[in-house]
C-alpha cells in the first residue's frame, strides 16, 4: 500500500506524459508566404532569406531552408505531399497549380542542404 503522500506524486509522474501539447517537432511548419506550402521536416527557414511580395501578374516568393537531409527526401516528400494540396509536378523539382510554378533548387551537399523555394506566376 502506498503511503498518503505518494498516492498523488505517482499519479501525477504517471499521467503527466499524457496531458500538454504535442512537442513542436510534431506540428507541421509552412513557408512564409506561401500558408499552404509545408515544410519538409528536417529543415529551418533562414529566416532573413525570405523574400516575398504581390506583383500585377501574381505573388512572387523565395525562401531558403537548410538542414541535414538529402535531396532525394526533399523530392519525395513534396511530390508526395503537394499533389494532396492541388500541385502538379511537372518535373521532380517543379509544381504548377492556377498559373503559380513552385520551383525547388538544391545547393550544398545531403546532410547539409540549402534548398531554395521560388513561386512566381507561370
């Protein structure tokens, strides 16, 4: 039998785990710009990198992100991931949907990629 006091600190270590948002980690992040355009886990937004702006034929809009993933996830995860949000993939690294073309570019090496976001009218 457990004594008066530590009935409620066991309950509480162990339902504690239980209660609380989910860690950040968890949520899905999105682009600066773009509400609708996730962001592939994995990768930050260099936040000063991000450049966007309503122009006479459309929103224009480029991002960069950097973080320790290879080329071939950045890819599967948006040719998975944007088709479900109304995107076209007209290569692996180009998606088109009412007259925006979203083009992804890779610099650096995998484990250490910048990936640059560009929307622009088409």
């Amino acid at each position: 039998m457990l004594k008066p006091g530590l009935g409620l600190a066991f309950l509480v270590l162990v339902l504690l785990p239980l209660g609380g948002p989910a860690p950040a980690a968890d949520r899905t992040a999105f682009i600066a710009g773009v509400e609708d355009l996730p962001l592939v886990p994995g990768v930050k937004v260099v936040s000063d990198t991000v450049v966007a702006f309503d122009a006479a034929a459309g929103r224009i809009v480029e991002a960069y992100a950097i973080g320790p993933v290879t080329k071939q996830l950045v890819l599967d995860f948006y040719g998975q991931s944007l088709p479900q949000l109304g995107w076209t993939a007209e290569r692996p690294d180009r998606f088109v949907r009412q007259g925006e073309a979203l083009q992804l570019d890779f610099f650096g090496r995998d484990q250490q990629l910048t990936v640059r976001f560009t929307l622009a009218p088409q």
